[in-house]
C-alpha cells in the first residue's frame, strides 16, 4: 500500500498469507539457466566472459535450451534455421502486423515488435511445433503397429483430412517449392544429424501429394524436422522460430518508423454490409 495523505497504513494481510509469504515456496524460484551475484553472470554455468569472447549467439541460444554447447554440426543447423525464419518481407503475418502496430503507435517499439510476435502462430511460424507432436506420434505407431513412416505418414494426412484440418508444415503463399527447405535438409545430411523427424516430415510432403495434391513443404516443417533430429522438443518448434524472426520485426518496425510517415498504412477494404441509412 501507497503512503497518502493521512500517513502509510500498514496492509493487514491473514495470518495464513503471511506464513505462505514466508515459506521457502512463495519466497524461491527454481532456476537450472542463469546465476548472478554481484560481479559475475553465468549461463548453464559457462561463465559471461568467456561466453562473450568465444561463443556465439546461435551456441548461447543452444545452451540456453538445451544446457551444454553445440557441436560444430549442430551450431551450423541452427544457425541456418535462425537465418532462415529472420524475415519473409513485410507482407508476412507477424511483419505486416509489427508495421500496422508500428504505423499507429509511434511511442513503443516493444509494442510493436510484441504485436509482430503475437500473430505467429498455426499457420504462420508456428506450425512446427505440432509437426514435431505428430513426428513422436508417428513414431510411437511404429514401434507399436509395426508401420513404416508411408504408412504412419498416410494416416497423419488421413486423420487431418478426417478432422478438417490442414497438414501442417506444409503449402505455402508465395512459394511452389520453399527455397530454405532443401538447404536445412542437405545440411542436416552433411553433418550427420538428419534422421526420424527429416524421414517423417518428407513421409508427410508425400502422403498429402497422394491424398490431397502436390503441396510444397514449408519453412516450418523443414525447421521441425531438424529441431527434431536435435533433440528439440516439439515447444521449440514455435519458440525458436519467434527467436530468428524478432531480428526481422526490428528492423520492420525500425524502417516503418524511418521511412514512412505516421498511421501511413491505408488497407484497401471493401465494404459489403448493410447500406448507410
Ligand atoms: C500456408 C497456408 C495457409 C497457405 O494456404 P493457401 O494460400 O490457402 O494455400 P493454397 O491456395 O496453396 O492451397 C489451397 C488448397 O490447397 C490445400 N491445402 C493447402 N495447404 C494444405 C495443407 N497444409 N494441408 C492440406 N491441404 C492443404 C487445400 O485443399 C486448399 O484448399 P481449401 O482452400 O479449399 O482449403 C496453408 O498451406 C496452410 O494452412 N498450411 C498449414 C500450416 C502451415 O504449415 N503454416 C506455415 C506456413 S509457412
């Protein structure tokens, strides 16, 4: 409670708060990521400094989630994942909605590249966290019903269909053929990482061609797949995606505000409601 006028009053809190304020529980928070004091910072216990000189921000990202350093293969891939999700241009969900975001409101970056983050999601930068879901559903059938990954693929594609949904991971605005697919896919191979999840998301592209038609793999598949053979888990399908494309947001919102003038945006809309009257 706030100091007023009439002098601080003291909140009367119950007598079973204050034993929670003071347990361990409500008074700790867990943490295995990062520890400071008053002179040193250190990640996964690798100390700042060295980090600083040695590493790099693709091996800080990995250690951060996944608690030891990558290997020359596996900084490669990742990299090459961020470098991919960076930006798709300013018609892409999340930048178009930082720049609208950006165009309107000309006091808060954070707003703006929050507002870019928030419009990722199933369809747009997202997807791949329910693709990797389905690689270990796809793999748990294996093992069990004794399918190959067609097989397992098949059913993912029919269950969708059965659903209503769309396949995700796969078809694409812009592009007939996703040209960072086959980059992450030769590199995964390159370095030796490529595995069940790159056989399973391949399977999948398959499986819609015979059931639906010839649909593109996307970005969001080919980085699950990856991220799978990484040892990921399905959550970083969508988080490290966020990563690589808040460098994109930046600069969107960064150039809105440079080169445009304020509430510049006027969406072209059509209105098909009842007439004025
Ligand atoms: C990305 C996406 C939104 C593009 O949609 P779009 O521009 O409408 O796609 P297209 O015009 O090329 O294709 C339309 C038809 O292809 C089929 N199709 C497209 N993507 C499909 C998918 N992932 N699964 C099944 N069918 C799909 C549908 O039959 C669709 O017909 P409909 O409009 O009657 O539903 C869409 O492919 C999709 O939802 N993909 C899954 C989510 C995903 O992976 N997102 C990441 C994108 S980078």
């Amino acid at each position: 409670m706030r100091p007023h006028g009439y002098g601080y009053i003291r909140p009367r809190y119950s007598p079973d708060i204050v034993g929670l304020c003071n347990s361990a529980r409500m008074d700790t928070w867990r943490t295995a990521l990062v520890k400071s004091d008053a002179t040193g910072l250190w990640i996964r216990g690798h100390d700042i400094a060295s980090l600083m000189r040695g590493a790099s921000f693709t091996d800080v990202i990995f250690l951060l989630h996944r608690g030891r350093l990558p290997s020359d293969g596996e900084r490669r891939l990742l990299d090459a994942i961020l470098v991919a999700s960076a930006d798709h241009g300013a018609g892409a969900p999340s930048c178009a909605t930082a720049r609208l975001a950006a165009s309107g409101n000309r006091e808060s970056l954070s707003a703006a590249v929050a507002a870019g983050i928030l419009a990722i999601g199933d369809v747009h930068g997202g997807a791949g966290a329910e693709c990797m879901a389905l690689f270990d559903a796809m793999a748990t059938r294996m093992a069990r019903e004794g399918l190959s990954v067609d097989e397992a693929a098949r059913h993912v594609v029919d269950d969708a269909r059965a659903g209503g949904r769309r396949v995700p991971g796969i078809g694409h605005r812009v592009h007939t053929t996703d040209p960072r697919v086959e980059v992450l896919f030769d590199l995964a191979r390159a370095v030796g990482v490529a595995g069940h999840g790159v056989a399973a998301m391949i399977a999948i592209e398959r499986a819609v061609a015979l059931r639906v038609k010839p649909l593109p793999m996307n970005i969001d598949g080919a980085l699950a797949a990856i991220l799978h053979d990484l040892g990921f888990p399905p959550t970083a399908g969508k988080l490290l995606f966020i990563v690589g494309r808040v460098a994109g947001l930046t600069a969107e919102v960064t150039e809105e505000h440079t080169r445009e003038k304020p509430m510049r945006i006027r969406i072209p809309v059509v209105y098909d409601g009842e007439p004025p009257h």
